[in-house]
C-alpha cells in the first residue's frame, strides 16, 4: 500500500481496509466528507488477501482439474497434473489486482491512505503506529472495520509448523499427502473439498454431529455426500484435544468424545477451522469508551453506531454474521448515516453460500424458522434431477426450495446446487422487494438454465409445477 498523504483531521477516520472498511470510505468520501482509511497490512482485508478471493479462487482451480479427470461418461478423458505453486501464482495475480483496484478507487474517489496500526487515545483521538513513526489524527466521526481473526484451540498454536490456518493452508507450495480438518463449518467443508480434490487424504474432526451446523438437515446432507465420495472421513462428536510427531514422520492428531472416548487420526498437516473472533485488542477500545463484548465483538445500534457517540463499527468486529457482503452492507449504512441520510441496516434478506461441492446458498427464513415466528409457511420445492439443466452439467443432487408466507410472500429459500450462491440472488431481490410466489412464479426464464428451478420451486409452492409432482 502507498500512502498518500492525510489530512490530521479527517471528518471520517476508516480503520481497517478489508471489505467493511473500504466500502464505508468510498461511500463516505462519495458523499462529500472528507475522509481517511487507515489500514495495518493490506487493503482488501482478510476477504481479498487471505479469505473469500484465495479459497474461491482454489475451489475455481480444483474443481477445473477434478472436473476434467471424471468426465469420461462425457466422453472426455484427461489425466490433469495439478502444480500447486502454479496455481498459487495464479491466486497471488488475482488477489493483486483486486486489491491494486481498491488502491486506485480509494485515490479516484479523494479517500486519504494511511499505513500503520490504529488505536485510540480517546473518542476522538487516534494514535497511528506504522513501526517507525507515531502520527495521531483526530476524527469527527470514526468507523471501525478491524475484522477478525481465526480462533486458536488449546493444543494447537497456530504458530507450530504443522499446524494451518486457513490463510496458511491457502499457501502451501505442495499437496499434503494427508490432513486433519479440525471443524466442518465454512472453511472446513470448504478446503476439504479442495484438498480431497487436489488428491489429499482428508479427515474431517467435527464436535457436533453433522457437517456445517446451522444448515437443515437435507441440505448439509447432500454436501457431507459428495465429499465422502471424493474420499473425506468424516468423524464426529469428536472434539480435537491436541497433536505430537508420529513415528512415519507425520503427526498424530488426538481427539475426546463426549463420552471420553479418545482417538488418534495420522496426518502431515492439520488445519484449524474452528470459528473466528472479532480484532479488538489493536485497537486499545477502552481509551475510547468502547466496552467489547464478552465475545469480543463491539455492539452496534441498526446505524452501525456504538454506544459511544459518533463511533461506528462495521464488519466482522461487530460480529455474526461474519461475511464480507454483510461488512459492506454495514459500511455503506455507517457512513450514509454520517452523512446524515436515513439509513439503517435491514436484517430481513442476508444471503449466504458456501462453496462446496455443490454450492450451498440460503436467505431469509427457513420453514422451521418460518413456524417458529409464528408464520404458517408455504413451501416448495425442485429437486435438481427434474432439471435439464442440471442433467446437461452432470449434476443432478440437490433442490431448490422456496418459503412462504401463508399469503404468498416470499420469505426464504435454500439452494444447493452448482451456482448456489448466483441462483440465491434471486429470491434475495424477492423478499427484498417483498415479491410473492406468483411474482417469481409468472416471471419468464431463460431456458435451460438452473434459475428455472427457482421458478418451478415457486409453482410447486402454488400447487402449479410442470416438471415436478405438486405436493
Ligand atoms: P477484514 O476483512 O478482516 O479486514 C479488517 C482489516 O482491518 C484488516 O486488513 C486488518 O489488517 C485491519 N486492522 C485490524 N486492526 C487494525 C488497526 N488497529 N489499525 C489498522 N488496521 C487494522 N465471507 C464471505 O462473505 N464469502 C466468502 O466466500 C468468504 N470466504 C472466506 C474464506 C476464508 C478462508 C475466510 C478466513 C473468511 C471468509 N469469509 C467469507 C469471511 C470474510 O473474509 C469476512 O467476513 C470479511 O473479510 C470481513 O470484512 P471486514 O472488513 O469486517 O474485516
Ligand atoms: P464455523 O463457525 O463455520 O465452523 C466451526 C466448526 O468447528 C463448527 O462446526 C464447530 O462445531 C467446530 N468445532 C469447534 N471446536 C471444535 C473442536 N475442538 N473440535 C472439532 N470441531 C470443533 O467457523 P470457520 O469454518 O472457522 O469459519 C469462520 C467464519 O468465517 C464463518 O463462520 C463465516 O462467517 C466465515 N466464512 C464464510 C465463508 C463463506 O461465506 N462462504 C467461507 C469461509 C469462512
């Protein structure tokens, strides 16, 4: 990052450049204020540098290469040889030219650059360290974008060679031969499917009894399926305790049941995924009046405001949901409402996607949540193997389903299929614009394509699908 040079004064002091804290620069200074990002280590965040772009970038590749070698009943036969420090190249060129993109939107749209660490000295004063020099800028109003970071678990300290993070496991120059995956959340179910993919033997080590935990049962299902056929072991209700060296060189992974049950699982490496925890510690919140959570986390009113005037916080340090989308949704409302607009973040359509093989994607409520508010829930749904699209890209497990309700709103859907997270765009701008199944249901789509489901799913709803039993 270059810094260009800052105003001591700004009106909107940014600190932290990830997807929370850019965005809420760029549209702070897009309203005429007069603003200035500070950020410690590389703009674009976790998200770009070490998170969203790097791993998507790996499931792009590894699904290219793994595609290619099981396509024969297509006719295709291909044997790829996959060079893992190419491909790491590869990610490194896409990364940089995003984040040289922020770089120069920043400049373009007036928002002053500065490198080094933030912290407060009180609510209107910050000391900015970059390891040589002190510089303190005082702020009229202040966002705070610091993010998160992975959560260590006792017994492995990410700091000991075998152990990986998954910015470290989205940087190694060689396939391991075997891994340990400690957790089977997001990153979890993510990077198993890209080590299973480049040819890694993967043990997944899960505490709770299923794959990502928070998902309905049939959709983690379909998912935990496909990975065990690429080879991953899954173990759960096993809890990671610790690790030591192994006699073959490798390393033995030991883990606790709730019943005390102890096993050992052999690995060269083993990655920790266990969940992550709001950055507040750089930033001396205290100074400021800012009383972090027991979790870490700053609360924040539907403004993105702290309980500390003129103190805004963004992104992952505000807490769950921990997903760049969500840090820059809130950046947008935290410097809208600096500007004195009525803005507010509105929880109703957050979309989520993992993605695995195949994608996972959800928004709004599922039927269970639906029944627990209180709403009596119209469903419906669209298995991908009645799907001509789905049968001409060889991938027919999964569904679409949509929730409504008992009026016809649109109030949630899951997905999972290849291009979950695209297709959950859809029923995202539905609920946003309170669309009603017979919206979706009456709206013409391309055919064939997979959207097409998302449309049958909402007359399978009304009682009207064509390619699909009505329930
Ligand atoms: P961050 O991106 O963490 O940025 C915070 C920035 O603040 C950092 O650059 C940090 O250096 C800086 N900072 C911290 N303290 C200071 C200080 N005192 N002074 C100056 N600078 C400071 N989310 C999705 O929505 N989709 C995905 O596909 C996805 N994939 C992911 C994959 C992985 C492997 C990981 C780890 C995360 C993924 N996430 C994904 C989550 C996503 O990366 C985060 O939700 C997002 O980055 C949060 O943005 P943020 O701006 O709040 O914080
Ligand atoms: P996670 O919260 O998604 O999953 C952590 C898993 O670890 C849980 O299933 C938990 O039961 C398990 N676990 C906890 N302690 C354990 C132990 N001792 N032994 C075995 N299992 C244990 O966390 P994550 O996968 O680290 O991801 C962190 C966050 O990053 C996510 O919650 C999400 O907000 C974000 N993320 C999002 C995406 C995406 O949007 N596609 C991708 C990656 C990460």
């Amino acid at each position: 990052m270059v810094a260009t040079e800052a105003t001591t004064d700004p009106e909107v002091l940014v600190i932290g450049a990830g997807p929370g804290g850019y965005v809420a620069a760029i549209r702070a200074a897009q309203r005429g204020l007069d603003v200035t990002l500070v950020e410690r280590d590389a703009l674009g965040g976790v998200c770009l540098n070490r998170g969203c772009i790097p791993s998507k970038a790996y499931v792009t590749a590894t699904d290219v290469a793994h595609d290619a070698a099981t396509a024969e009943e297509m006719g295709i036969h291909a044997d790829p040889v996959v060079d893992l420090a190419a491909m790491c190249d590869w990610k490194d060129g896409v990364v940089d030219r995003l984040t040289g993109g922020v770089e120069k939107l920043c400049k373009a749209n007036g928002v002053s650059l500065v490198e080094g660490t933030a912290s407060f000295v009180d609510g209107e004063t910050v000391r900015v360290d970059d390891g040589d020099e002190t510089e303190t800028l005082t702020f009229d109003h202040c966002i705070v974008a610091t993010g998160s970071r992975p959560l260590e678990l006792p017994g492995f300290p990410f700091a000991a060679d075998p152990v990986l993070d998954a910015a470290a496991a989205l940087e190694l120059s060689s396939v391991p031969d075997r891994l340990v995956v400690v957790g089977a959340g997001y990153i979890g179910m993510e990077l198993s499917t890209v080590f299973a993919k480049l040819g890694t033997d993967v043990t997944v080590v899960e505490a709770l009894d299923s794959v990502l935990p928070g998902y309905e049962d049939d959709v983690a299902r379909v998912v935990r399926k496909r990975a065990e056929s690429l080879g991953v072991d899954f173990h759960f209700g096993e809890r990671a305790t610790g690790w030591r060296d192994a006699a073959d060189g490798g390393i033995v992974v030991t883990t606790e049941s709730d019943d005390g049950t102890k096993s050992t699982h052999g690995a060269d490496r083993v990655l920790v995924a266990v969940g992550r925890t709001p950055v507040t510690d750089t930033l001396d919140p205290e100074n400021a009046g800012l009383e972090p959570t027991e979790n870490g986390a700053l609360e924040t009113d539907e403004r993105c405001e702290t309980a500390v005037d003129g103190i805004y916080a963004v992104g992952d340090v505000a807490g769950e949901p921990m997903l760049a989308h969500v840090a820059s949704a809130e950046g947008v409302v935290a410097a809208e409402a600096i500007a004195g607009e009525p803005a507010a973040f509105d929880a109703q359509a957050i979309p989520a996607a993992v993605f695995t093989d195949p994608e996972i994607a959800t928004v709004g409520l599922t039927e269970s949540e639906a029944e627990a508010e209180g709403f009596d829930p119209v469903v419906g749904e669209m298995p991908l193997r009645s799907s001509g699209r789905a049968l001409t890209t060889g991938d027919t497990e999964g569904f679409v389903r949509v929730v409504a309700s008992a009026d016809g709103f649109l109030i949630g859907a899951q997905i999972v299929a290849p291009e979950a997270s695209e297709l959950i765009a859809e029923p995202t701008l539905g609920i946003e614009m309170g669309a009603t199944l017979e919206d979706v249901a009456a709206t013409i789509h391309t055919h064939p394509t997979l959207s097409e489901a998302v449309m049958e799913a909402a007359e399978n709803a009304l009682g009207q699908a064509i390619h699909t039993l009505n329930r």
